[in-house]
C-alpha cells in the first residue's frame, strides 16, 4: 500500500482528503501533512513537483457534537499556519463546507447503489453535496497556487 500510494501522490497534481472530525482524524491529518512533506523532498530530485493538498473535505459531522467544531476550527488553523512552511498546501487551501453529515438520505442512497441527489434530489443532503462540489471546484479554478 506505501508503494501504491507514493506512486498516485507521485501522478497526481493535487489531492483532496477526506477526514473525521475528530481527535484520530486530526492527528491523521497531519502525519499525512508530514508524509507529503518528507516526499517533497524524493520527488524534486527527480523534477517533479509532488502533489499538493488542495483541501479537507469533513464527512460524518454532526452539528450537535462540538467536538467536532472544535476540530474543524483547529484544522483551519492548522492550515493557514502550515501552508505557509511546509509547501504541501495550494495556497488557496482549505477546509471544504459544508461538512458532509451522517444523514439517513445518505445511507438509504448508498444502499440502493445510487446518488444521493438521484434518490433525494430536494434532501438537503444532496443541496449540501452541490454546495462542497462548488467550493471545490473554487479552490481547483485557482490551482496556480
């Protein structure tokens, strides 16, 4: 799996990472930081520039847990004092919103194997999905970073 990832971070332009706001998945996400930046250094000797985090993308968020908030909030700083030192971030890098929540549209969508937004297409599961989709894209209009 370590060689398999290093290869797509090696082809890829940038990646987009999804993550739990929560205690394990911060602390994922920024040793994984710290993966991108040790391969920086691998990947330039060989001319390439390594892929770069465009954005977080926070899934199974609940508004009632402020927990998660917490994290989300810690996350964005992270990032605007990272982006900065370690290069691994575009500099137009963020934390995608909204989060995506654990809503039973979701489930019962998976379950049938379909879209979100093609078994619910007026859920606000499906509008939230809309909504992250334009923030990413967004951030992948201003990728010079």
């Amino acid at each position: 799996m370590y060689h398999t990832t290093k290869n797509a971070i090696f082809c890829a332009d940038f990646v987009i990472i999804p993550s739990i706001p929560d205690f394990l998945g911060t602390a994922g996400l920024k040793r994984l930081v710290g993966f991108l930046h040790e391969l920086r250094d691998q990947f330039l000797q060989h001319d390439n520039q390594p892929a770069r985090i465009a954005g977080i993308v926070f899934n199974m968020f609940s508004k009632a847990k402020k927990s998660m908030k917490l994290q989300v909030d810690e996350i964005e700083s992270y990032i605007e004092e990272t982006k900065h030192t370690k290069k691994v971030f575009l500099k137009n890098a963020k934390v995608f919103h909204p989060p995506i929540t654990n809503l039973d549209a979701i489930a019962k969508a998976h379950g049938q194997r379909l879209p979100v937004n093609m078994v619910f297409p007026t859920h606000d599961a499906s509008t939230n999905f809309v909504l992250l989709t334009k923030d990413i894209i967004g951030v992948l209009n201003g990728i010079n970073g």
